[in-house]
C-alpha cells in the first residue's frame, strides 16, 4: 500500500495566539462531529468545505483578518490599486460590446478590487452598477464599510442572478472551491483520500488521512485526463467546473474574467508534479498540510484552467482568450500608469515594487492566468491582443 501523507507542523509556522488556539479547538470539535456523523470517513472536499465555510467557524467565516499584512496572504488587489485600475480597460470594453453598466464580483474579499475598479471606469465616463456575492457575512461587512463612499452603486446579491448581462469578475475565487484529493494506488486503481478521527493521544491533531476506492464519477472523470501513476496525488475541483458551466445558464451577454493560479491540464497532471498543487497559507508562511490549524488556515487548490475552458463549452459559452496575467495586464495598460519621475519619489518606488509583484514571472505574473469565457461578444478582447494561449489548453 502507498503511504500516506505525513501530518506535521513545519518549522517556519508562528504559533498561533491564544483566542486562535481556542478557536482552532472549536474547529477541530465540529469536524470531529462531521466526520463521525458522515460514518467515520469524510471526503476531503467536504472537510475543505467545512473547514473554509462553516458559518461562524470557518476560516473565511469568522473574523480573523486574512489579506495583506495583518492577514494570512497577499491577492494582486491588495498588492496595489493599480491592479484594478488596469483591469478597468477590459471591464469598459466588456461592458461596451455586452450593452450593460453592471459589474458582478465573486468573492470581494476586503473590497480592494471594487475600491480600484469603480473610480477607475468612473474617470472613463462609466457609472458602474457594481454587484458583489459574498458568501462570508464577515467580509460582507467589512466590504460595505469599505466600499460606503460609493453608496447605492454597490449593492450585495444573497443568489446568482437569473439572468445577467454585463461583466463577472472572479479574482482567486476558483482555488478556494473545495476540491476533491485522489491518490492512484499501487495496482493503478484510483482511490480518494478522506479524513478520519485519530484517537491516539499523542497525534499532532485529531485526524488522519485515509484511502477510499474512488466512486464511479471522479474515476471517469480522471480516466480521461491523465494515465495511472502509482503513488501520483493530486487534486480535482469538480465543484469549480460545476460553477464555471453554470455562468452558462444566467449569463445572456457579456463575459467573465476568471484570475487565479494554475495551469493547463497537461502542466497540472504533469508526471513529475508528485504531490499536486493544494496548498495553505497562515501568516504569510505557505505549506501542504491541510489538516493542521483548522479554521486557522487558507487552503487553496491550483486552477486547471483546461478544465474550466470545457465546462465552459459545456455551458454553451465561448473561451474568448487565455493568457498569463503578466501579459493580460500588459495588454490593457498597467505599465502606462506608473507616474513620471517629477511625482512623489516614495509614491514611485512603491508603485513599482507593485508592478515587479504583478508582472514578474517569480512573483504573480506567470503563475497567476486569466482565463475569459462569455456570450454575445464581438471582436478579440483587448486583454488577449498579444499572448493569447488558447491553444495550450
């Protein structure tokens, strides 16, 4: 049998406080209840679900601070304004050629892309109608604190609209969908890996990992995308292609803009990518164990932007470009609005780290990818113009 992953603390992880502590026993408590409830083996994506989004106990749930400096990690909104402001380029041309001023964000986090974005299409003449669903009451609430200026411009949806026409905007949403974790195993069959209680005392946490053959859909679904890898681990997020085919029901006219870390199938599948990509970020510091630090911790999967682009052919919408967000960002401007010399020398050297964070290719530039599917358009987008990678995926 191949062995499974090993649970421990890496060494570079600060100790959380005391409250956190308190909290992360609260978490481990509900999990412990699911997994015995669901008879004692609880797939990996509902322990991810549970442990990201359980109300008022889950990570993004509770109100432990998670972006920027006081938080757990760093998105390219909260790098730097000038992110948003180059996105405004591509989302007035969207919103052009779909005949719509409505703007729809998934998952605002602090509010730091709106706070960008709307003054951004403002000083192009567009007054934004600007749409967020949130799923957290907590960033609810600190995004309407953030984004009060902008007052009945900004409204929260508590559903998917039935229809919409206009521009979607996903900005590291997907990683965040819980995803399902499979392991091929010695005989090449394929088996998920759930979560179970660990009585022994001793146990880093209370849980363990634990193999169970895979059910007839992810075996299918997996079959079709890569060949059995003895001991190859890995992730599939069925739950993100659900959503990316789905945009295909209510969105009439317009497009989505789906930002977020990954790569095309035949990169993510590689044979030498061993452990998969799922990843957890606590104070800065990221690491691959999952099953420390419940309710504490991000825990994010990569996008396998392939699969995304052929759920949303399956929802009868078109893939209207692919490309690095260093080249996106390139395409619609970004490096045209870093100030001249003559301004403020500290305002300028900061907006240039800036721009080394969201351009470099070690830093978010090649890792993060835009991938943009809609309906009803007309003519290439300007974020595509040079660079377009559709044919990788």
């Amino acid at each position: 049998m191949t062995e499974l992953p090993a649970i421990q603390i890496p060494a570079h992880l600060p100790e959380p406080d005391a409250t956190a502590r308190q909290h992360g026993l609260q978490v481990q408590a509900m999990l412990s209840q699911r997994i015995h409830a669901a008879g004692g083996w609880l797939p990996f994506d509902a322990w991810m679900q549970a442990a990201l989004y359980e109300p008022g106990l889950g990570y993004y749930s509770a109100g432990s601070a998670k972006f920027h400096q006081d938080g757990d990690f760093t998105t390219a909104p909260e790098t730097s304004p000038l992110f948003g402001q180059a996105l405004a380029p591509q989302v007035a041309q969207i919103l052009a050629a779909s005949d719509s001023r409505t703007v729809l964000e998934f998952g605002a986090g602090s509010g730091a892309l709106a706070a960008a974005l709307i003054p951004a299409l403002h000083a192009q003449g567009i007054t934004v109608d600007y749409q967020i669903l949130e799923l957290s009451a907590d960033l609810r609430a600190r995004q309407q604190a953030r984004l009060a200026p902008w007052g009945t411009h900004v409204q929260w949806l508590d559903t998917l609209p039935s229809a919409f026409q206009g521009c979607v905007l996903a900005n590291e949403v997907l990683d965040a969908m819980p995803a399902i974790l499979f392991r091929w195993n010695a005989q090449g069959g394929l088996d998920e890996l759930g979560v179970i209680h660990d009585p022994d005392p001793q146990a880093i946490v209370p849980f363990a990992w634990a193999p169970r053959a895979a059910g007839p859909d992810l075996s299918a679904a997996m079959a079709a995308r890569m060949p059995p890898l003895p001991g190859y681990q890995s992730e599939v997020n069925l739950q993100a292609e659900a959503w990316t085919r789905d945009l295909g029901r209510w969105l009439s006219r317009g497009a989505a803009l789906l930002i977020d870390y990954g790569f095309p199938q035949a990169e993510y599948y590689h044979p030498q990518r061993l452990r998969g990509t799922l990843m957890c970020h606590f104070r800065h510091h990221a690491h691959d164990q999952a099953l420390i630090l419940p309710g504490l911790q991000d825990i994010t999967a990569h996008v396998d932007f392939t699969a995304m682009a052929d759920a949303a052919l399956d929802g009868g919408l078109d893939v209207l470009g692919y490309t690095s967000q260093a080249r996106f960002l390139m395409n619609t401007g970004l490096t045209d609005l870093i100030r001249a010399p003559g301004d403020d020398p500290a305002q300028r050297a900061r907006q240039l780290a800036a721009l080394n964070t969201l351009l470099s290719e070690a830093e978010m530039g090649e890792l993060f990818k835009v991938l943009a599917i809609g309906r009803g358009l007309e003519g290439p987008l300007r974020g595509f113009t040079r660079g377009d990678r559709r044919d990788r995926l």
